[in-house]
C-alpha cells in the first residue's frame, strides 16, 4: 500500500527530505506546500493521508496537529538534527513518528512503514481520557509533568514524588446559568472557595467568553495572564504542572485563579483543543477545578464543520464536555426563572452529567410571600426539578466582599448567603464542610 503525502517542511531540508520520500515504497508525494495554511487547506480538500511536518514550521502548533489527524491524516514530524526542544514539543503533540530532518534512508523508510501501519488504528486520547505524556515517556526533561494523584497545595508546589498506579484525575465542575447575570460567578468563586478548606487546592477558571470577572471579584492584578496564556501554551505544547502553577496564582487560602480573558473580544484566544486540554491539566493537578462558562450554549452549527474556525461559545461547550457535574444558576425572580426551566432544557441537549440547580438572590420582593417555597414549586412543577439550592438576596455582604477582593468565606464568614453557598458546595465536594461562622485564614498575597 502506498499512501499519498504531503510536506510542509521549511526550506532547508524540503528538497533532500522530499528526494528520499520519493523512494520510499510506503508513501507517494502528492504536494509540497510551502506554508502551514497551504498544508491545511489541501488535507481539507482530502488530498493526502499522510503529513510530513517540520517543528520548526511557521505557525504549527497543537491545534494545527490535531486539526490533521482529526481528518485522518498520519503525522510525521521532522526536527533539526539536535533541536532537542523541537523533538519534544512534537511529541508533546502527539505527533505519532518523529525524526530527524537528516535521517538517513533506511530509518525513514522504516519510521513511514510504522507510520502507515497504524493508519487503521483509533485516533489520539480525548481531553478527559488519561493522557500519556510522550515526552515525560521517553526522555523524562526537566518540568515535564508527573502523572500522579493529587496532593495537598504543598505537595502540588513542591515535587512531591508520583506514586506509581493509574494517575488520579480531578473532577471538574462547570458553573453555568442563562442569560441575565443570575449569579453564576458569585457562586464559582464562593464554591470553589468553600471546597478549597477540603479539596486543596481547587483551582478556579474563568471561561467567559462574553464577560470575564472572577479577576475582578478576586481583585487578582490585572496582568495575571491567566487562561488565555494557558491556552497559548497547550497549543504550543508547553502547558506542563510548573507553567500552569506560574499562571495560576493562590488568591485565598488553596484557591489558585486561572483568570479570564481581559476583553471579550479576545474570544478567539479560547479555542476548544486548548481549552480541553488546559482543563485536562487542571485534572491532573488538583482534585477539584471549578470553571465559570458564560451563558451562551449556541453550537455555530455551520462552523462545526470547520474545525479550524474559532467559536465564541467553544470554550463554554469544551468545559461541558470536560464537564463530570454542572451547577447550573438561576436567579429567583419571574423572568430568570422561565430562562432557568429553558436553559436546563437547552443545557440537557449539550451534556448529560449530573446537575445540581441553584436558585440565587431569593427574597419576597421578587416572587412573593415564603419565596422558598414559591421557587421550589415553580421548579417541580415546569422543570421537574425536585431538589434546588437556595441562596438568599444579601446584597450587602456581596458587595462587601466584591469591594474587599475576597470571597464570602474571607470576608463576610457569617453572611446569610453563605448559608446556601456552603450547603451548594457540599453537594458538589460530595462530603459536609466543617462548622461556618469563623475567619478564614489570612488571605496570601496573590503570586503571578
Ligand atoms: N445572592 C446575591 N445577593 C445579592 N446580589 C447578588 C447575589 N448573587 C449575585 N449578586 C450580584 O448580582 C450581580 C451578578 O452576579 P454575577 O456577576 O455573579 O453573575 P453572572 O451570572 O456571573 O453575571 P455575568 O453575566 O456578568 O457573567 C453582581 O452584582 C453580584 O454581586
Ligand atoms: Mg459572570
């Protein structure tokens, strides 16, 4: 059998690599594109089975690799004869065979007959699948990332040593709720709060591709990079334990803050692939990741087909997917509550894990006399929703807290909407939390 192959290699190597892929039997060259767009454009066409690739390729990244093998092209990665770094942020992509630009004929022949012979294997390990790290496999660099269980936030800042077995993976849980700013962010950051004296650490990130604020409400500097560097470094292949603990500063006590885009217009930032995979990282190093999605669930079904192009709601729809439990927020008034009974429809057409519904800001004034139970009933009866979360209207302590930079546990310990929040994160923790009332311990300065 011999596949057809395209290159995309840069200039240096292009013509003596592509005179010994013309003999080898496994493989034809069918064209040699000159950049990475022409490379792409002609596997969309579905010219090509086979991709030779140079590390060093203007623009390659994680999301470029896996947009190939997403369409069922076998990657063969080429780095210059040395570039230690190019080989391993290759295999960081899970490019399948990797050599050198000056391999010699018979090493290329048998790397492209490997190569082809898995051409009928299944495809790259999702986001939540435990993933092996190519490169920690086989040279074991420094900062590679240790596949082990979590620890305390000591151990997760200290090389603690990995216990051997099937690495542990974190739960993740999404904080959704529909259009209207019912509360969602309140509820991330003081439920991740809340679990952070248990889980430690439980690390927060904001995915709000239309109005990021956990930054602000945890007052963090505004030049935390936060998920958007992430992001850029999954693509790049560098997101290992030590880079994602740089960019994840401690805001409170175990509380580490992923923060979000600083302008909504820098949505495109957020893709899917990167956005998995920095979740599938938070997974591995802390127990608990708590991450705040803006409200739009919409898929772009017209760009689904186009795996290349950026969608504003991919990064709310990829943190579902990574989703094992979702809170889904409602506020406690007529018109938030029918977009809660909508939204808990549309929510069921994207996942099917475990949700537990929160109603926030109930008081009479919005619903009646006894608006705890008004809330309640009206859930069973539109939702066949049976067990709701209540959180009272406190706008004082809120506005407290938010105006301090510190979550309710820090800063209003004794609030009355603590009450439901710690109730909430109990359900999530899955365990009851210790007796609420005191202080928690002193804020530490927030670390970039
Ligand atoms: N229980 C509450 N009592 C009083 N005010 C509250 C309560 N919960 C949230 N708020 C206030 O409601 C507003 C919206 O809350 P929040 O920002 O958490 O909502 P959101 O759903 O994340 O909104 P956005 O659409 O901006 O992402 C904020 O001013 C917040 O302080
Ligand atoms: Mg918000």
């Amino acid at each position: 059998m011999s596949l057809p192959l395209l290159t995309a290699v840069t200039p240096q190597y292009e013509s003596g690599l592509t005179a010994k892929l013309g003999t080898s039997g496994s493989v034809h060259v069918v064209r040699r594109c000159a950049d990475l767009a022409e490379l792409l454009g002609a596997v969309a066409a579905g010219i090509g089975r086979v991709a030779v690739v140079s590390a060093d390729l203007r623009g390659l990244d994680g999301a470029a690799i896996r947009e190939l093998v997403d369409r069922g092209v076998l990657v063969l990665g080429v780095h210059r004869p040395g570039d230690e770094a190019g080989e391993r942020m290759l295999r960081r992509w899970a490019v399948a065979v990797v050599v050198p630009a000056d391999v010699d004929q018979p090493t290329l022949d048998a790397a492209l007959t490997e190569l082809v012979s898995t051409a009928d294997e299944p495809r790259l390990p999702s986001a939540r699948e435990p993933r092996v790290d190519a490169a920690a496999a086989t040279d074991g660099g420094p900062g590679e990332r240790p596949s082990g269980p979590h620890g305390t936030a000591a151990e997760v800042d200290g090389e603690a040593p990995t216990p051997a077995g099937a690495p542990e993976r974190g739960k993740v849980v999404v904080v959704w709720g529909p259009v209207g700013s019912p509360g969602r962010t309140t509820v991330a950051v003081n439920v991740a709060a809340e679990l952070a004296e248990v889980d430690t650490p439980v690390m927060l990130v904001d995915l709000d591709t239309y109005g990021a604020s956990v930054a602000q409400v945890l007052a963090v500097l505004d030049e935390a990079p936060g998920v958007a560097a992430a992001a850029r470094a999954a693509d790049q292949g560098t997101l290992a334990r030590a880079a994602l603990l740089r960019l994840a500063p401690e805001v409170a006590p175990g509380l580490r803050v992923l923060t979000g885009l600083p302008r909504p217009d820098r949505w495109p930032e957020l893709r899917e692939h990167a956005v998995q995979d920095v979740l599938a990282e938070c997974a591995d190093l802390v127990p608990l990741t708590v991450v705040d999605i803006g409200f739009c669930l919409e898929a772009d079904e017209e760009l689904s087909f186009d795996t290349t192009a950026p969608r504003r709601n991919g990064a709310a729809l990829a943190a579902l997917e990574a989703a094992d439990e979702v809170v889904v927020v409602g506020s406690a008034d007529p018109v938030a509550l029918q977009r809660l009974v909508r939204g808990l429809d549309q929510l069921a057409e994207v996942t099917d894990v475990p949700t537990t519904v929160t109603v926030n800001r109930v008081r009479a004034g919005a619903v009646g006399k006894d608006p705890g139970r008004r809330v309640r009933e009206a859930l069973r009866r539109f939702a066949g929703v049976e067990d709701v979360v209540l959180v009272t209207e406190d706008r004082a302590s809120i506005d407290a807290a938010v105006l301090e930079g510190r979550t309710l546990r820090e800063a209003r310990p004794g609030s009355p909407a603590r009450t439901g929040l710690r109730e909430l994160a109990a359900r999530v923790g899955g365990h009851p939390l210790a007796p609420a009332g005191r202080r928690a311990g002193t804020r530490r300065a927030a670390r970039v």
